[in-house]
C-alpha cells in the first residue's frame, strides 16, 4: 500500500500510541529535575508512576482495536495496583470496559447491507442506531427482531482485523512503560496470547458457534444466563436481548449482597465451563458479565474461548492437588515433568510451594474474602525481583498449552478482588475440580 493510500486514522492512531513512552521520557527528566532540588526519590517515582498511568488509560481509552482490547484485558489486573495509583484511573478503567467512541450510523448501515443484504432492514422491526455498548472491535446497537424479541446486534468495525494487529505490534514495542506501574505483570505472554486470539476474535460466525454451545449447555440454568444466537455473518452477530446490572457498576457501588452473588457465580462458571461445555470463556473483565434481577449472571461476548473437549488438563489438576496437600516434593516432580520448571534448573521443592501455595489460599479454606489489598501482597510477593520469592518465579515456564488458561484465572481472580467477593470457593471448586474436594480446616 502506498503512503497516500494509508487511511488517515492509521496514522492518528499510531501517534497517540507512539505518545506513551515520549510522555514517560518527559516526566522521568523532570523527576531527576525534581530530585536534584531535593525531592525524596520514592515522592517523585510515585509522581511519575501517576502521571504515566494516567496518560496510558487516557490513551487506550480513545482507541478501539487492539488498544481497547488490550486496555480491557489489563484493566481487570487494576486491582492489584496501590490505591495510590488505582484511585486516579479507576474511573477511566471502566469506561474502557463498557464504551467507546461510536462508528457514524451511515458507516453500520454498510456494514449491515454487506452481510445481512441490501433488505437487512426487513429482518427488523425497529433497529437503533445510536449503539448501546461498545467493544474493542464492534459495537451494539438494540433492536427488535422481526418476531418481536429484543436483540442486541453486534456490528464490527471495519478494518477492525488490522487495527488490532497495528496496535497490539505497537503496544509490544512500548511495553516497559506499563512495567512502571504494573511491575509484577509480564506484558509479553499477555501480548502474544491476545495476538494469538484476533483470528478467531474477527470472525462473528466462529463466536457465533461457541456461543450457541454454551446457550445449549446452560439452557434453564438457575445460575447462568446465555444469550440465544438468530443470525451470524463473518462481521454482524444477532443475539437476544439481556438486561442487567454491568459487573462494573456492582464493583462500584453493589452491596455486598450483590458482590458476593456475582463473585460466587463468576467462581462457577469459571470452574463449570470446561467440564460441563468443553469450553472456557476466555475474556473476564467486567463489560462482559450482567447481574440479572433474578440473581442470575448474565455472561457476554463469546469471541475469546478455550477449547477444552476434556476439561481442565489433568496436569493442572494433578499439581493443584500436590500444593493443595502440601507435597512439595511431588509438586516439584510434577512441576519439572510437565516443563514449568525450565530444563537443567534446580528449585528448592519447599522454596516452591512456598511461592504457589498463597496463590491457591481460596481453595485451601472453608470461607474466603478476596480483596484489593490481598491481590497487591501477592503481586508484590511474585513479582518483586528484590523478594527472594520472586527470584524462584523467574526460574519457571508457563507451558503454552496453559497460557490462556493461566491469563483467564488471573483475569478472573482480578474481577473476585474487585468485588472483594466473599464466599465458598472451595465448595464451588470442588464437583469439577475433584482435588479440590477434601475437607479443610
């Protein structure tokens, strides 16, 4: 493509993006400016840390593609971050979650006569098109199908496949400016495996098919509540209706009633799915779950999705069991046969059950509370490379079969925090992870 050729936005987008570290080389000369008239040293990164955390939510919260998406799927970790930083952004991580700069009306009309055909508009009785929710490579517009059910129709941007791939290549480049505020988060795995996604991600007839599963597995449910699929193309998907409250307005003001239904029906089907459908939702944040008003949770946007036919993989199974009993030695066994730990590497089997067993405390206890502050400890505990602890972490290697797995659990434990749920994980855990289930003090 010649440079003429290259849309306008193309460039406005890599520009914002390209903002981030010239921003951070700004305010990291002004903090040595700073220091050397006399502020203390941790005043002055705190400062930095602030203003780049700002800036980066500022940015991602502008842009949709691979920007937003990756803004998303950072923003459920906000709850391992000090007050400090997270009170200044929390606002703007939200907006990430539920909104984005709406496509012009004439620009859907497109993109529904290409996949629906030139009488698209006979398929509706009334269709809106100021949209009621917005994503990292689509929109929904409400609408009421020709049989008179409400449905929420999901339209992709143009050129979403593109911008995802730009932005995410980007963002790769730029990644030890979130290291200043996130420094327990690995950026890399967390890049590659949202690179790895796009494929499926843009094509709504794909989504199309693991969400019709999941609405047959779940029909009638009393817990869980998925939409039905009425139409599919490769960039428009049509599902019914679901009202709610947004997971991200109980986060902010639920009661702890509210808090603690939607943790524990997040915790199920989290445990549920790849057992009970073979398949694991693989993007937790908070835009993506409603909690109906007959305590149901509503889960949306099917588009990220793990194919488990056989559940979750027994190795994972085997070395939660072996930390759950506390074996540290069949646990380093285990850990060293399945290649967590990096060949021709020797770790301390107590240092490393040291290290994992907090990580695995909700399954351990009767009754857990999740928290912000509990989060932050373990962040800091791992991720910190002055903690002896940490410095053992660096030595082990997250198999790529269990890549996605790991950053869903994360995501997933991120959303538990911010709610600060509290409930019986364990008792949850235990019909479809069995070495969960033994009695515990």
């Amino acid at each position: 493509m010649a440079m003429s050729e290259i849309p306008k936005s193309t460039f406005a987008r890599g520009a914002k993006l390209a903002s981030l570290p010239m921003g951070v080389a700004g305010r990291t000369a002004l903090g040595i400016g700073k220091r050397v008239f006399g502020q203390s040293a941790d005043l002055v990164m705190a400062q930095i840390q602030v203003k780049t955390a700002e800036q980066v939510f500022k940015v991602l919260g502008e842009l949709k593609g691979g920007a937003m998406k990756f803004g998303q799927a950072l923003s459920v970790f906000e709850a391992a971050l000090p007050e400090e930083l997270a009170a200044p952004y929390r606002a703007t991580l939200t907006k990430l979650q539920e909104a984005a700069p709406p496509l012009p009306a004439k620009i859907v009309h497109q993109v529904m006569k290409e996949q629906m055909g030139v009488k698209w508009r006979s398929k509706f009785l009334s269709f809106d098109d100021k949209p009621a929710a917005s994503a990292s490579i689509g929109q929904v517009h409400k609408a009421i199908w020709k049989d008179g059910r409400e449905v929420a129709v999901k339209v992709q941007y143009p050129g979403a496949a593109e911008a995802l791939v730009s932005d995410l290549n980007q963002i790769q480049r730029f990644a030890k400016v979130f290291a200043l505020f996130m420094p327990g988060l690995e950026m890399k795995p967390l890049l590659d495996e949202l690179r790895v996604r796009i494929v499926e991600e843009v094509d709504y007839e794909y989504e199309a098919e693991a969400q019709r599963h999941y609405a047959k597995i779940f029909a009638g449910d009393p817990d869980i509540a998925i939409p039905d699929v009425l139409f599919a193309s490769p960039q428009t998907l049509v599902s019914t209706w679901m009202d709610g409250t947004p997971l991200s307005k109980i986060i902010s003001k639920g009661t702890r009633a509210q808090r603690n239904r939607a943790g524990m029906m997040i915790a199920r089907f989290h445990f549920s799915s790849p057992e009970r459908a073979g398949l694991l939702h693989a993007d937790p944040h908070p835009g993506n779950f409603r909690l109906l008003d007959d305590g149901r949770l509503g889960v949306l946007d099917f588009g990220a999705v793990n194919r488990l036919p056989g559940g979750f993989p027994e190795p994972m199974k085997r070395l939660l069991r072996h930390a759950l009993d506390g074996d540290a030695q069949l646990l380093y066994e285990g850990l060293k046969e399945d290649g967590f730990v990096r060949p021709g590497i020797e770790v301390d089997p107590d240092a490393l059950l040291d290290l994992l067993l907090p990580l695995v405390e909700p399954l351990r206890v009767e009754k857990f509370r999740y928290s912000r502050a509990w989060l932050r400890d373990q962040s800091i505990r791992v991720g910190d490379p002055r903690n002896p602890t940490a410095k053992i972490g660096l030595q082990l290697n997250l198999p790529a079969e269990f890549l996605l797995i790991h950053r869903v659990t994360l995501g997933t434990t991120g959303i538990l925090c911010q709610l600060e749920a509290e409930g019986h994980f364990l008792a949850e855990a235990a019909p479809w992870l069995p070495v969960a289930a033994r009695d515990r003090p």
